[in-house]
C-alpha cells in the first residue's frame, strides 16, 4: 500500500509511471521514476543504488534482468557501530565498503542510480567512495 500520498498510475501500453501528487517526497519519486527509463542494470553491468534518509545510507548493487540485489552495505549495519563522524563521511565509508563487497563478488564496473536525490553531499560522496574502492561507474 502506497503511504505516501502519491497516486501512481501506470499505463501499459507505452510502460510509463505516472506520479501523482504535491511535495517534496513525491516530486523524488517523479525524478527517480524518470531516472529508471534510461537506467537498467544488467548481469555485466549491474545498476549502484543509493538511498538517503536523514539519518542513514543504503546502497545496493542490483541486477535488473534477474530482479536480484547482488552486493548490499549501509551505515545501519554492524561495520558502522563505532563509526564516528560526519554523515558525509559514513557516506563515503558505505561507498568504499560496497566496492569491496563488489570486488570480492567479481562486479568491477556498474551504473549508478541517484535515486531521485541530486549528486551532491551524501549520495556523491557514496559514488566517489564506490570510485576510490575499484567500481568503475
């Protein structure tokens, strides 16, 4: 069930999303629907994933054609207990983590999906941390 106020209508024949609706939440689900006509991760290059919340980072690395999340790290996880700076930081820890993840699962090179967000602050720091781990993007 769809929460967020949003009336999503989707029409089969030419598979567009229509997003419904005012505000802030509403209008990233626009942009990041938009995002995902052009950006699909496949099983040799699989798509990067970042989700942001106020509080915490979340990227994953998807395949698309098998609907799959190969790769998984976020700073809820037990590697940032005793993490201690900024959330720009963490965001560039969870970016680093992810391509070593990444590596040991054999991904070398993915697309990156911003999720709606502009790449700015957190959600570029998780893409230049994936960068100086080994991902090519």
């Amino acid at each position: 069930m769809n929460t967020s106020g949003a009336r999503l209508e989707r029409l089969v024949s030419d598979m567009t999303v229509r997003i419904f609706g005012k505000g802030k939440k509403i209008a990233r689900l626009r942009r990041h629907a938009r995002l995902r006509k052009l950006v699909s991760g496949t099983a040799q290059r699989p798509r990067l994933v970042v989700t942001r919340s106020n509080r915490h980072m979340v990227a994953q690395i998807v395949d698309d054609t098998k609907g799959m999340t190969l790769v998984s790290e976020s700073t809820l996880m037990s590697d940032f207990s005793d993490f201690k700076g900024t959330k720009v930081e963490a965001a560039k820890k969870v970016g680093e983590l992810l391509a070593k993840k990444a590596h040991d699962a054999g991904i070398t090179e993915v697309v990156f999906d911003r999720g709606g967000n502009k790449y700015h602050g957190r959600v570029a720091a998780v893409a230049e941390g994936a960068r100086e781990g080994g991902l090519a993007l």
